[in-house]
C-alpha cells in the first residue's frame, strides 16, 4: 500500500515549508503548484485523494487534501484576501511573515497579532465557484469511481467516526429510518471533538434541503437552498475558492478539483453574526442579508474547497481515458484495442434495443446514431452535430418510457427523464434566472452539463390549462 505522506494528511504543511524557503520570491505559489502536480502523477495517486462525491463531509478531515467531481452552478463575485500578512508579539517585536492563500481564516500563533498596517501585506484576488455535483450522473459511474478510490481505506482523519464510511445513498438510508441513526449514534453529542464537522445533524439537514423538505423549528432558521438544478440530487455542494485561471471556466463546466478541505466552525460563526447583526454600516457593508446567507453559507452544510489543482473534463465516463483529443500513448491503445471489438459490440448494441423498442430496428438504428453525437461547435443559434430523435407511436402507458429510460441510464455517464405533463410544465423551473436580491443564480432543470441526455417523456400530455410559466 503506497504510503501517505504529508502532503495529503496535512498539505498546508508542505505549503508553508514551500513559503518559508521561498520567501523572498514571487514564485513560491507556482512550486506549490509543481509540487502538488508531481504528487498526484505518482503510483496512481489520485485514487488515495478522499472524494467528496463519496465520502460525508464530517468523516473528512478538516484541512487535508480532497477532490471533487462537480459542475459549476454559479459564479460568484471575485473576494480579496491576505496572500501574504505579518505577525508581531507584543512583548518580544518579533515579526513573522505567513500566507494567506488557501484558508479562510489568517492564523497566527500564540502571543502573536496581526500587524495590518505592514509594509509585507499583499492583497490578492481569487474566484469562487457555487459548484454542485454533476446533475443526472448515472449510478454505474458514481459505482465505479466510488470502487477505483482507495482512499476510504486509508487511516481517515483526526475524528475517528464509530462506523465505517458510508456513501451518500447509504446516508439516505440513515435519515429515513432515524431510529438507526439514534442507535449508531447514542453517547455522541452533536459536536464531535470539539468540531463542527463531526456533528451528524448537519448531514440530516443538508438531505432535507436537497429533497425539498421544509420543517422549520421555532428557534432554527429556514433550512438552506442548496440550488440542485435537479430534484432529489444527492451529495455536498461546495464554495470552490480558485487562484489561478479561473478565467478559462465558465457556468456548465465539468471539473475535477483538488484542494485544501475547509470547514472552520469560524466560518459559520461570523456569517450568522453578520447576518443578525442590525448595527452594520452601510458603507461597509452593501451585501443584503439574503446575499449573506447565501454566498456564506453553514460550512458544515456547504464546505469550501481552496483548489491546488484543477481540470476541465472532456466526460465523466470512468472506463474511457481522460483525454480524448489528444494524441497520447494511453488514448491510442485504448482505441487500437477497442477497434477490434467495435463490430461485434454494435451489434449486439442494436439487437439489444432493437428489442427494447419492440422489433423496430430502424429506430434502434437512430437512437445509436443519436447517443453517439455531440454539439462540436455552435454558430450563432445553430448547434452544429445535434442529432435530436423523435420516437412516436410508442405505448400510451408509462411503464414504456420509464423502461426506455433505464436503458439510456446504463449506456450515458449522465441523463435526466423529463415528463412533460400539463403540471410540470406551469410549476417546474426549466431555465436558470438571476436573482437580484440574493445575486445568484438560481438553476433550473435545464441546467445540465455538456453531453448529458435529455429524455422528454410527451406521453403524459394532456388536455389542460397551461398558464404564462407554461
């Protein structure tokens, strides 16, 4: 088993011991960067990384290196912070040069205060991204990326839970029988060691508010929107803080992140001031309470990932490699070896649907043609390679479709089945739109990433009444 050295338990280490060498040069932040690169190359590494996409929150350790699989939902408005600041002690003058870059919180040691008038002081600038996990992705690739990660068996944090790690389907299962949860859980308090990111209560709240569940308690506040595009999406949504290059991503991408875990009880102290607070200047302060309350959510509910590395991913199917395009030696055996099986596999490709659409071999034909094309460029309104496939005369009852749409499910890395029916289509939210007052946007069932297919169920139509949303 390769050993798991500093730089995931503890890579803030490794960043100062970069900074304390390099001081004195700008280029420290680009040998972070190297260093954490060449990390990750080493004896198949990224599959040691703990995967947010896998792994509850409060069973991650606060301040180690995780990854994350996510579509970026939102932008938020660029923030300024302490790249590098100074420490004094009082007694002694004696002065200490720190980084700010990938915290939250400037930490200085004991007897020590932050001198904010030093002459050492660089403001920075970084982009954070309201990022959720990628919409519709289907069970067999969150199986199989759950499988290929070893880092769930690897010595896990400084909270030692008392069961083993569950996914986040195993979870559900925890929230709706609580009975179960009460019994795994008796003798444990809500905070764990101390620390906020033990507490089991925060998960329960985060699946509530992800399944649409609105039970408020006299003394709690609202449950918080987590902004899913889709219903009954599972997992973290998280405040990806980038450093560098943020300008080559936009809303829509895929991404695989990895990053700096930051999940300070701090963090949801000072919001929760901020927004009960009634004495703030208005010239310090122009943010409205609701924009507070969303752009600086609970920690323990939407955890912050300070990005070392990140990339753009072509798909997110886990069998194919990660590159495509490129002419790399991986890529071009994997397609030379996959030649040779290609003919007997579209074969039975095109029996096996032509069986499900009920002898009709024509349109088994389409819908291979169909799941095989892609968008490869837009010209204005026009979207260049969309093969859109229409099925007709198909059986009035639902079962049909549903079937249809089990079968799609196991051949896409990501789909969404939307039934068109006179009630969806007056309450459902399908296009994203910008609100002003909480300056977000708030998604809709039609925010979906790249290449994930769409199956429109028209079967459920009806004579009815559609109003203006409709």
């Amino acid at each position: 088993m390769p050993c798991v050295g500093d730089w995931l338990n503890s890579p803030l280490s490794i960043v100062q011991g970069i900074f304390a060498q390099n001081v004195p040069n700008s280029d420290w932040e680009k040998k972070v960067t190297e260093y954490f690169k060449e990390k990750l190359k080493e004896n198949n590494a990224t599959n040691w990384v703990p995967s947010l996409n896998d792994v509850p929150v409060h069973y991650l350790k606060p301040n180690s290196l995780v990854k994350f699989r996510c579509m970026v939902q939102d932008m938020f408005d660029p923030e300024f912070y302490m790249g590098v600041y100074e420490t004094v002690d009082p007694n002694t003058n004696a002065r200490v040069l720190h980084f700010g870059k990938y915290r939250d919180v400037a930490e200085c040691g004991p007897q020590q205060e932050i001198d904010l008038n030093s002459s050492q002081t660089v403001t920075l600038e970084r982009q954070t991204f309201y990022c959720v996990p990628v919409p519709g992705e289907s069970a067999w690739v969150k199986e199989i990326s759950f499988f290929a990660s070893q880092a769930r068996v690897s010595p896990s944090t400084s909270y030692t839970p008392s069961r083993h790690k569950r996914s986040y389907e195993e979870d559900e299962d925890m929230d709706l029988h609580p009975s179960k949860q009460k019994e795994q859980h008796m003798g444990n308090s809500c905070c764990c060691g101390g620390d906020i990111h033990g507490c089991v209560e925060p998960k329960r709240l985060e699946t509530e508010a992800s399944a649409g569940h609105h039970v408020i308690s006299p003394n709690c506040s609202p449950p918080l929107d987590l902004n899913f595009p889709l219903p009954g999406e599972k997992g973290p949504a998280c405040l990806v803080k980038v450093y560098e290059s943020w300008e080559s991503f936009k809303v829509n991408d895929v991404l695989e992140v990895f990053g700096v875990l930051s999940v300070d009880p701090v963090l949801s102290i000072v919001s929760s001031e901020e927004r009960d607070s009634s004495t703030l200047d208005p010239m310090e302060c122009m943010d409205t309470a609701e924009e507070q309350r969303v752009h600086s959510p609970p920690a323990s509910l939407v955890p912050r990932i300070h990005v070392i590395l990140a990339q753009k991913l072509q798909h997110i199917n886990p069998l194919l490699p990660a590159c495509l395009k490129e002419e790399e030696s991986k890529t071009c055996e994997f397609v030379s070896n996959f030649m040779s099986e290609l003919s007997p596999v579209r074969a039975e490709l095109l029996g096996f649907l032509t069986h499900a659409l009920l002898g009709d071999g024509l349109a088994a034909e389409y819908l291979i043609l169909h799941l095989i094309s892609t968008v490869y460029a837009r010209r204005d309104v026009l979207p260049l390679g969309k093969f859109t496939v229409n099925l007709s005369g198909c059986p009035r009852h639902g079962a049909f479709t549903e079937h249809l749409y089990r079968i799609v499910q196991q051949l896409v890395p990501a789909s969404y089945h939307l039934r068109m029916s006179i009630e969806s289509m007056n309450h459902s939210r399908f296009i994203p739109h910008k609100d002003y007052t909480a300056n977000r946007l708030v998604s809709g069932l039609l925010q979906l990433a790249s290449n994930t297919s769409l199956v429109i169920d028209e079967t459920q139509l009806e004579q009815g009444q559609l109003d203006t949303a409709g």
